[in-house]
C-alpha cells in the first residue's frame, strides 16, 4: 500500500486501543471560564482527560500529547493570543484565539473542544456519522463564471479537470459518484445544494483553486463555521443553525480526513482547516467541505496546476482522504478498522490510535463532548 495512503497525519482511521473503559469525567472537573463572553476550559483539564503529557515543541508553542513523534503518538501544538492551532502538525483555526491567564495555564474554548479537538481525535463517538455510499463532486463556476483565471487557464476548467479524474477514482473504490456538473455550464449555488440533498449516506466535496493579489501558495480547505462564531470568511456571528451545522462534527473530520491526505501527498504549504459560511456549506444536510488546490495566482502552483499530472495527484489525495474518513466512520469505540495506517512524515507522526487512553470516556460538563454530539 502507497505510503500516502497509510499515514494519517490525525489518525481518522485509528481506532485500535485495548485499555478498559474508565469513568467520565464529572461536570465539577471542567470548570468553565469566560473570557470575553466566550467560555473557555483551562488546557491541563484536556491533557488529563487524554492522558497527554506536556511536551518540549516547537519554539513558542505550548504542546501536549503522548509524544512527538513515533508510531501511535499524538500531539497538540498552540500559542496564547492565537487561532492557530496544530493536531499532529495539521494546520486548523480556531473559532476562538487560546488564551493564558495570569498563573500561566493555557485555555481554550469550549467550542472549539467540542467542535474540533474532540471530533479528530475520537471521530468513533460521532453521533451521526452515515456509512458513505455517494459522493458529491461539486465542481465549482463553470459557464460565464470563470473564476479565478491567469494566462493559461480559467479555474472553472481546472475545477473540472480535477473532479472527473477523482470521480474516475472513487467509482473504482466502489462509490457511487455525482457531479454537479460535468459541462462548462453555469449553475446557481443553490442549484449544487439541491442536487446533493437529493442523497441519502452521502458526503459534498466542492473543489476550487485559490487566487490572491500576493505571492500566496499552498492547499486550504474549508467546512461551515459552528453556530454563534465568526471567521474572515464568515464575519458576522450566526446564532441560529444553519442545516449544515448539524453535522459540525462529521464536517470537521471529513475535512481534516482530504486535508491531511493532501497536505502530506503533494508537500503544498498547509494554509490550514478554516471555518466558513460559504453558500454551499450552509446548506448540505451531509458532510461538506470545500478544498481550495493551490493558487492560480502564483507563478509556481499556476505551472503545477495546469499539468495533468498533479491534476490526478490532486484528485489522489481527495480519493484517499474520503476513504480514509469511511473507515474512520465506520469505526466503533472498541472496533478495529479494515484498514490499517501506520509511518511517519518528517516532523509529524501518525498511527491508527487517535483516542488511546480515552476510550469509554465521555467528555462532560464544561465539554458537552460524547459519543452523541452532532
């Protein structure tokens, strides 16, 4: 099996621990603080819940975790004062900044446990995680809609190239594929949502390439921000649900599962897992992400984007990381998944044990984060 394949820089397909179900944690040990109106959970309380240690990383950064490298091994990186937030070495940002009191201890908020931390580091307690039999390839503009364009393509036509190698793919792995669209024809953002939601046990993939008026470079990929948060993508705060928040936690991993594979196959720059409120994130009632290949805009991508051949590394790695997140999935605290992943990536590690020591545990009170969150 290709390497690429086996390492799970998060471990989305890592259920493999054997230790005796311990009690949950009662609600009086998770003090809550708030911090400018948003609650946070002192990081110490974390580390004992998943029996981390505190670690020596990376200059700056406050780590903790079983170790930093080696099979099996996991670790959280962080700074005060920022959104940026690392789980083995995979770029997320927060909905919140992690803050540090005056003692010294670090915090972070208490969506963020429950809608990130938790959700890729025990993806087997997703409350309503659908087995996957249908993917949405969603292409994105397409007719008088170019997107994003430089001398040698439209993005429009690239997004394309992209979705008919990845569907190619995930119908030889057994996937029932839909395009939104397989023509340069225009299609409203809505009109996407409906073709998606007309599927049962299905995830949407919309795929994009990026554009800027820098020199910026590198993969990023987006799921719907979590209800009463906001983000530069999605800058004023929702406080009702929208229908793809129900599936906040699915969103995550998926997303964090085609990132990782990503990230780790092509060697692209990790611009991270961020949180939007693109139209077609708010509305999918399955599973949805939309993953930005590199920018147009760069000289560098521009040349690698326009050749079929990281065209087809690109739909790879999208392949590989929405079969990673069916097995993941399909998992069950106290199962062991089909496929098995193992190695290492310089700087990072990854395994099969995502939720080591903290299984049959449910993360309570200042949390709210079990096997039943959405």
């Amino acid at each position: 099996m290709p390497k690429y394949r086996t390492i799970l820089l998060i471990l989305l397909a890592s259920i493999l621990w054997t230790a005796m179900p311990t009690p949950a944690i009662a609600a009086s040990d998770w003090p809550e603080t708030s911090i400018d109106g948003v609650s946070y959970i002192k990081v110490e309380r974390l580390r004992a819940f998943y029996k981390f240690k505190n670690l020596q990383g990376d200059r700056g950064y406050y780590t903790i975790g079983s170790a930093l490298s080696g099979k099996g091994n996991r670790f959280l990186k962080m700074k005060a004062d920022s959104q940026t937030f690392y789980i083995n070495n995979v770029h997320f940002e927060l909905s919140h900044p992690v803050k540090r009191n005056a003692q010294g201890e670090y915090l972070i908020s208490k969506l963020d446990i429950v809608k990130v931390i938790d959700p890729v580091l025990r993806p087997q307690y997703i409350k309503n995680a659908e087995n996957v039999q249908t993917v949405i390839i969603d292409p994105g503009h397409g007719g008088h809609d170019a997107g994003a364009t430089n001398s040698a393509a439209h993005e429009a036509d690239l997004n394309l190239k992209v979705a008919k190698k990845l569907k190619a793919l995930l119908t030889r792995a057994g996937f029932k594929v839909v395009m939104t669209r397989e023509a340069d024809i225009f299609l409203t953002l809505q009109e996407r949502v409906n073709i998606a939601n007309k599927y049962e046990n299905a995830i949407f993939v919309s795929i994009h390439h990026n554009s800027s008026r820098g020199s910026s470079k590198g993969i990023e990929t987006f799921t719907l921000a979590p209800k009463g948060t906001t983000s530069p993508y999605a800058r004023t705060l929702r406080y009702q649900d929208l229908a793809g928040n129900s599936q906040d936690s699915t969103n995550i991993a998926l997303a964090t599962a085609v990132h990782s594979a990503a990230i780790l196959r092509t060697g692209a720059e990790d611009r991270g897992i961020k949180r939007a409120r693109f139209s077609v994130l708010c509305s999918p009632k399955h599973p949805a992400i939309l993953f930005e290949g590199g920018f147009m805009s760069n000289p560098e991508e521009a040349r690698l984007l326009n050749t079929d051949e990281y065209q087809q590394k690109l739909a790879e790695c999208i392949c590989v990381g929405i079969k990673n997140y069916k097995t993941a999935m399909g998992a069950k605290p106290g199962s062991v998944p089909a496929q098995s992943a193992s190695g290492t990536r310089s700087g990072s590690t990854s395994s099969r044990r995502i939720g080591t020591s903290t299984r049959g545990q449910t993360i309570r009170g200042g949390t709210s984060a079990s096997r039943t969150r959405p």
